[in-house]
C-alpha cells in the first residue's frame, strides 16, 4: 500500500538543497549580526522586546531547528482543512519531487519570528493552496487584499514559545501595511539590501539581489 493512502504528511513544501540551506543561514546571521548594532535598532528596542533591557543578542534570541523550507500546505497528517484535497491536486502529484528554484526577496524580524519572503513564480503558485492568506482572524487585510502567495516564506528562527506558523502571520502583517500604502520608514542602506521600520519591532530587509535557491519539493512526516 503506497504511504500516500495510509497517512498525510505533517506538511508538503520545498525543502533547500544543503549548499543553499548554509549560505540562506550564514546570510540570516550576518544580517541579525548586523542589525542589532544599528542605532536605529537600538531606538526601537523598546517596541522589540517588553523587558527593560538595553541590548538585546538577536542570535542569541531567535532559536533554529530543523531542515530550511517553504510550507505550501500544514496538512497535521491529515486533520488540517483542504489536507486531502491538497494532497490529491494534479499539480502536486506530478511535481512531487521535482526541482525548483526559489527566489527569496526580502528578510523580515519580529519581536517573535526572523524569516525570508519567497516571491513565488506561476509555476510555483500552482502548488500554492488557495486558503493560506485565509488568516481573517489573525491578519484580517490579509484574505481581501493581498495576493496568493503573500504568505510564502521560510521560517528563519522563532522567539523562546513562539509557534513557527507566526513567522507566515508576521509577513503578512507587514504585506498588509505596504498595502494600505505605509512604505515604512527607510532606516538604512545595507550592504544586502535596503532596511526598513514598520513600526512596532517590525523591520524588513528588501534584498537588493534576491537569493535563488533550489529546492525540492516534497513533504515531511515528521
Ligand atoms: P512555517 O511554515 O511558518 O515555518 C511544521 O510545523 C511546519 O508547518 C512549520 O514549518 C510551520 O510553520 C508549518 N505550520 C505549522 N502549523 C501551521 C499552520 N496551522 N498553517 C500553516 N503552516 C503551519
């Protein structure tokens, strides 16, 4: 009996190929090294973190784990709404398994999540389900305004309790913000890209050069 008909998987998405994984890490690093010496950092730390401290070791505060990706679709093995009819989409029957190339477009850090914004292509929103910007109660811009696959991104590290679906919430909230026309405030010109504000620890990274990195699409049983 193939697996497939005895159990979902925890989750599908696109799994980056080693080499990548490092180079996305070391990126990641470089710039929460970077950020958390920034004077305009500093300012804001107030809005980052509640308790009263004076500095705060962003690598220090992000925790890592597991293999970088992309989730297209949190299945829960089955219990998820749409898990079955996700899974049985021609589109992810035919690419399972299949190479692609991922374009990462920007950086993000919240008080609880760091990750990078994947800027899908149409090939790839066709593996994209349909209700994940359906997040009303959360994010509630999020299912009227903004365009499938706003949510598309990889979980960098999370904050001590924090879950890893908010980093998804946290880009969206900040999506939703340039969409209602707030720009944030340009903080700085980095190296990586340019670096700005949106208010309340929010602070987003727009890579000059986007990073492409392969992945496989796949799934994970956990
Ligand atoms: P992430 O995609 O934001 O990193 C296993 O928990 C994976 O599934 C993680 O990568 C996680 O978040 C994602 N995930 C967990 N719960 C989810 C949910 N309710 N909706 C979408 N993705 C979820």
């Amino acid at each position: 009996v193939p697996l497939e008909e005895t159990s979902l998987p925890l989750f599908f998405g696109w799994f980056l190929l080693p080499g990548i994984q490092d180079k996305v890490r070391c990126t990641s690093m470089d710039f929460l090294k970077t950020l958390d010496t920034l004077e305009a950092f500093k300012k804001h730390l107030p809005d980052f973190t509640v308790e009263a401290e004076k500095e705060v070791d962003l690598e220090q505060y992000f925790q890592a784990n597991g293999v970088l990706h992309c989730t297209t679709k949190f299945c829960d093995y089955g219990k998820a709404e749409g898990a079955k009819e996700y899974a049985d989409k021609p589109a992810v029957k035919e690419l399972y398994g299949s190479a692609f190339e991922l374009s990462l477009s920007a950086l993000f850090v919240t008080p609880r999540t760091v990750g990078a914004r994947v800027s899908l292509s149409g090939d790839q929103l066709t593996l994209w389900p349909a209700d994940a910007e359906e997040v009303v109660s959360v994010v509630p811009a999020a299912a009227t305004t903004l365009p499938a696959g706003s949510r598309a991104h990889i979980t960098l590290g999370c904050a001590e309790g924090v879950e890893p679906q908010q980093t998804g919430f946290d880009l969206l909230e900040i999506l939703a913000l340039q969409q209602e026309g707030q720009e944030g405030e340009l903080v700085e010109e980095m190296e990586l890209g340019s670096l700005a504000y949106y208010g309340k620890g929010r602070w987003l990274l727009s890579l000059r050069e986007p990073i492409s990195a392969q992945a496989c699409f796949s799934s994970l049983y956990g």
